[in-house]
C-alpha cells in the first residue's frame, strides 16, 4: 500500500511539496545547471572537431595543388621547354660557342 501513496505522489506532483525534496532543490537545480552547461559544451566541442576536420580537408586539397602548380612550374622551366615555346612565337635559340 506504501508503494501505490508513492508512485501516486510522484504521479500527482505532491511529493515536490514535501520537507524532505524540498530542501533537496538547490541540488537538483545545481545539477540541471550542470547538465545545460554540459550539452552547450558538447555543441561547441562538435563544432570546433567539424571546422578543424574541414580545414584539414581544404588544407590537404591546397597542399595537392601546389605540388601539381610546383610541378608544372619546374617542366614549364625548364630550358628545353622554353626553347620550344620561344620558338613557336619565332623566337630562336640563341648558340654561343666558346672559341678554343
């Protein structure tokens, strides 16, 4: 019978009235504080790992695009290949031979 005068209380909301919760409530508030301020920080937390995941994705794709610009860079400068560039707008090649 104990048991039913309980859950009915809880059930009802009478048990908030009681002494014995009653001078529980700074604790209860404190630990729903707790609980908001631990959500909040599990947000940020997910959105600083989200931006530093895609930072390192756009790093990554801007580090594979300046080894290939590097790359194209080195071929482009090469002497032989300006050479030819040079003389496909009719530019020629310059021979300097040392005299012995």
């Amino acid at each position: 019978m104990a048991k039913f005068k309980r859950i009915r209380s809880v059930l009802d909301g009478s048990i908030i009235t009681q002494d014995k919760v009653l001078q529980h409530w700074p604790y209860v508030i404190f630990l729903v504080c707790l609980s908001i301020l631990l959500i909040a920080n599990n947000y940020v937390s997910e959105k600083i790992i989200r931006e530093t995941n895609r930072i390192n994705r756009e790093q990554k794709e801007l580090q594979t695009e300046h080894l290939s610009t590097l790359s194209e860079y080195m071929r482009k400068s090469q002497q032989s290949e300006v050479a030819k560039r040079m003389n496909e707008i009719g530019i020629k090649e310059s021979s300097f031979h040392q005299r012995e």
